[in-house]
C-alpha cells in the first residue's frame, strides 16, 4: 500500500512537471526600444491645459514599449492560460483588434505575465512624443494630418479596430494616438504649483487610475498628447486598452 502510494505521488508530481508554464502559452509582444532623454511634460502646445500644467522637466532611463496595443489574440491566450474570463467584444470579432473591456488590474496582471508592467504617465508621454518633441498628437504636429495616425471619432466607427492600421510616430510606435485610450500604471494626480512638488501616493490608497491617447471615440482635442483622463480601477471599458513597458533597469 504505502509503495502505492509513493508511485501515485511520483505520477502526480510528473503530470505537474509536464504542465506548461502560462509564460509559454503567452504570444509573443513586440516591443520598441526608447532611448532615455530629459524632456518637458504637460501642455507644451497651448499652456492652457489645468489638468497638464505646470510644465516640468523628466528624466527617463531606456525602455521599451510595446510596438502596438495589447489585441484580442494576445489576450485571450493570456486569459486561457490562467483561467480568466474571457472579455466580450461586442460581436466585431477578435483576432488582432486591441482589446478592450480590461480593467487596470486586468492589464497589470497581463504585463506581469511578461515580467512587464504597464507604463508610467512620464514613460507614455515621452515615447507619445517620439521622445519627447512638440508633437500635439502621436507623431504629427499639424492637426490637418491627424488622419495619418489615428483611428478618432471623425474617421472611425464605433469600436476598436485592428491595430498597427494607422502611419507609427517617429519611433515607429502605433496607435499611441486614437484607436484605445490606454491604461497608465500611475494613480492620478494633479500636477502641483511647483512642479517638484508632484506626489505620487501608494496605488493601493487611490482607486483612480490616468488613460491617455485617446480612442476611437474621442475628438481631436482629447486625442492630445498631453490630454489627462482619470477613471476608476475597476471599469472595463469598450473604449480602454493598454500596452506594456519593459524597464531595462528600475531604481
């Protein structure tokens, strides 16, 4: 009997050993790298933005970030891998559109899968800016070619579509502008009087998250850089998404 038992539990820890890991059920991410910079965040355009005021300067080490928004494909093998509910798509099919209905801890616990996270607001904004330049929107500056880079209100229907459809910015990253807004790993703050006065609380004691960029449903004001939207955690939204950050080194 006790041989029994020491053969059943030699059995059972093997099927464990060949069980896969969830990492290599994952797809693949493609990432961008982005060179670390100093840069002056907020609303470099107008000045007038509350929200994104005062200016402030930001240092960034290197990074990477992923090449496009996190789409439906990836996603769901995550979700199958590690028994989450699979999120609804509104019947427009799956495959390579970004996804949407994932809340912030959803998309956290998806880049931690990767050993990722998601970005910071200073680490969006930059690689936004193809590195931090004047641009009002992912890429472009002139509002007339908008077009060119962003899935918006004005152009689109009502959902998400596939990424990477619209011209890259400078660093030849997608989407940044338009087609998801998207999910930062920040709390979210108001900038200060004195910009070194920012405060960045414990995520754990604030319940609003930042999205930034904007979607498919948003005008070409709210599609702006440096445009700031607070929202609640726990909302999965049919019109938020998210992509992921790889530190090369944190602090």
């Amino acid at each position: 009997m006790k041989q029994l038992l020491i053969l059943l539990l030699i059995l059972l820890g093997g099927c464990a050993l060949f069980r896969p890991s969830v990492q290599s059920q994952l797809e693949p991410l493609e990432m961008t790298f982005v060179e670390g910079g100093t840069y002056l965040m907020g609303d470099t355009i107008e000045e007038e933005n509350d929200d994104s005021l005062p200016l402030h300067e930001v240092t960034l080490p290197d990074f990477y970030i992923g090449t496009y928004e996190v789409t439906y494909s990836q996603y769901d093998a995550y979700a199958r891998a590690t028994g989450k509910k699979l999120p609804q798509d509104d019947g427009r099919g799956r495959g390579n559109r970004a996804v949407v209905y994932v809340n912030w801890y959803d998309a956290l616990q998806f880049c931690n899968a990767y050993g990722y996270r998601l970005p910071t607001e200073q680490e969006w904004e930059f690689a936004a800016r193809s590195g931090g330049k004047d641009q009002i929107f992912s890429g472009v500056f002139d509002p007339d070619s908008l077009d060119s880079v962003a899935r918006h209100k004005d152009n689109s229907a009502g959902y998400t579509f596939s990424v990477g459809t619209k011209d890259p910015n400078d660093l030849g990253l997608y989407d940044m502008t338009g087609n998801v807004s998207e999910w930062i790993g920040d709390y979210y703050p108001f900038f200060k009087a004195n910009p070194d006065s920012i405060e960045y609380y414990p995520l754990e004691e604030r319940a609003m998250r930042v999205i930034r960029g904007g979607s498919f449903n948003s005008n070409s004001m709210t599609l702006r850089n440096y445009w700031r939207v607070g929202v609640l955690a726990e909302i999965g939204d049919h019109t938020i998404g998210f992509r992921c950050v790889d530190p090369i080194a944190e602090d």
